[in-house]
C-alpha cells in the first residue's frame, strides 16, 4: 500500500514550505532514549521536524484513551514506534500514515508483525535482532568445531528461533529447538546433553532468561565445555563465551534512514524488515581457554569488547 506523502527536497514540503513532521512515541527505558536521541539528531539534521511523545510509566487503563487522543491530534506525516508497546498504540489511532519500528527484539514474533491489518500495518523498520544468517556465519567462525547449536526458545521466541534454523540448515548446521520457560530451565539443561548439543545460542527471552537461569547456563557451558553464545555484552561479560549485540543510538541512526525514504514515496513494505547494520561484538578470553578453544588474532581484530584477558 502507498500513502499520500509529499515528495519533498533539501527538508522542505514543496506543498506547505514547512519541514515534514515525524511523531516518535517511545517508552521510558534508557535504550529507547538513547535511540530516539539519535534518531532526532540525525532528522533534524535533514531538516525534518520532529514531536516526541513520551508514554508515562503507569499501569492505569485509563491512559491509552488519552494517549490515542493525542496522537491522533499530532498526526503526523510518518510514526515512528520505539518498543512494542508504542508500536501497538500508533496502530489504535488508525492514522493513514506509515508505522515505523525501532528497538523491537524477536521483531518476527512481535504482535504487531503479523501481516494482517494491512492499513495499520507496521511492516517496516529496523529490528534489535542480529540477522539469523550473519549470526550463525559468525558463530561457525567462533567455534568452528560446533555442529549442533541448542537454542531454547518459548511462545514469545517461536518464530525466531525458526528463523535461526533456516539459516543454520543452509550453512551446514544442525540447531536443535528446545522449548522451555523459567520454571524448566533445569530440564532444557539436561535436554542439551541427550541431543548432543556443543553449543547454545541465547535469544533474548524474558520468559527464559533470568539472573538465575543465565548463570545456570553459563556454568553449564564451562562444566560441559561448550560454548554459549549471549545476547548482550554483560553476558559475554559475565562468563558467556561470545556473542553480538546492538547499541541503540546505531539503531536510531539506522531508523532515520528508513523514515527519511518514506518521506521520499518509498512504499513500507518494499523497504520492509531491517536488521542492525552495525553490530558489536564481545568475546571472553578466560571463558574461551577454560572450554578450550583458541581464538587467533584474525578472528580477535573483529571484536568490539574482549573480556578476561588478565585472569
């Protein structure tokens, strides 16, 4: 579906001479500012007027009444969602305008990245996922030894983990799903050794993953000497063998990119999912000596953040 933007040049709407305005909505979290930051920075550079709308903390039902209200007065020539959450209110204000994503994990199992409701659509933006095919191109290079990769994963997480399956079936890697939440982390353990699993890649899973549950798994990987591939760099940093991330302020700059081709005529489903361009990488040089893989100097000068090198 098209919809009407004007074309517009140098930060100008040829109609009104006013620069085109943006709605960013974004949640309170320090990434999402961090990401907005950038994104503002980064469009008015170009000229383009930016609305900012901060949803509030509270719990109350009563908010989203008042939140669509506003949004729909703002109304502006393309919405950006920052979080699940703001992405899911733009689309109840059921504006005729172009619905940014931006900070979305396990964006192929967000509710709103479905295909239906094609007017509110937001088929268009940049996830916080690592694409599934450079992930598992970079986890071969890692730990070449691996060939068959245990991802837990839970109903927020199906369709990712699908996703990471694919692409390890095309690079020669066998992944093994195995379905868990919290409360059977124990027996998603004990899963990893009856199918033969040398290596676990984390998916950003909150029903999966706490304190408790990452610790236990880190630790499972240095008993069993098998590599565990994190989602973040305190992971790596708290005894993960390696793992690629994403920082929010490249995230927003991304997203400025996406918007801008909106406001240019481009269609949202022609530019349709993104994943981050830049992304960070974190190994631990203690971790990979106790499970006894050796890293060489090619592989450690594409690294962002190396952890352990004095213990």
């Amino acid at each position: 579906m098209s919809f009407p933007i004007t074309a517009w040049a140098e930060g100008k709407d040829k109609e009104t001479s006013a620069p085109p305005a943006v709605g960013i909505v974004y949640g309170p979290q320090a990434g999402y500012r961090d990401a907005v930051l950038a994104l503002q920075k980064c469009l008015e550079a170009k000229k383009v007027k930016c609305v900012l709308f901060l949803l509030p903390k509270t719990e109350s039902k009563d908010v989203p009444k008042t939140i669509l209200a506003e949004l729909r007065e703002m109304n502006p020539r393309v919405f950006v969602g920052v979080g699940t959450q703001a992405v899911l209110l733009i689309r109840q204000a059921e504006l005729r305008v172009p619905i940014v994503f931006c900070m979305i994990p396990n964006v192929l199992d967000a509710p709103f990245f479905d295909g239906k409701d094609k007017a509110q659509s937001a088929s268009t933006g940049v996830a916080t996922d690592i694409d599934p095919k450079q992930q598992v191109e970079w986890l071969k290079k890692m730990d070449p030894e691996a060939k068959n990769l245990g991802v837990f994963y839970s109903p927020r997480t199906k369709k990712t983990s699908e996703a990471i399956q694919s692409a390890g079936k095309k690079a020669d890697l066998t992944v093994t799903l195995i379905s868990t939440d919290r409360e059977k982390i124990t027996d998603a353990f004990t899963q990893l050794d009856e199918k033969d699993c040398d290596a676990v890649l984390m998916l950003p899973d909150a029903g999966i993953y706490n304190p408790t549950s990452v610790r236990g798994l880190l630790l499972w990987g240095i008993r069993h000497q098998k590599a565990v591939f994190g989602f973040s760099e305190s992971i790596v940093k708290a005894g993960g063998f390696a793992g690629q991330y994403f920082q929010p302020e490249d995230v927003g700059n991304q997203t400025h990119k996406v918007v801008l081709a909106l406001l240019n005529g481009a269609e949202p489903k022609k530019i349709g999912l993104q994943y981050p361009q830049t992304v960070r990488r974190a190994v631990n040089l203690r971790t990979a000596s106790l499970i006894g893989i050796n890293l060489d100097e090619s592989i450690l000068k594409d690294v962002t953040k190396q952890f352990g090198k004095d213990e």
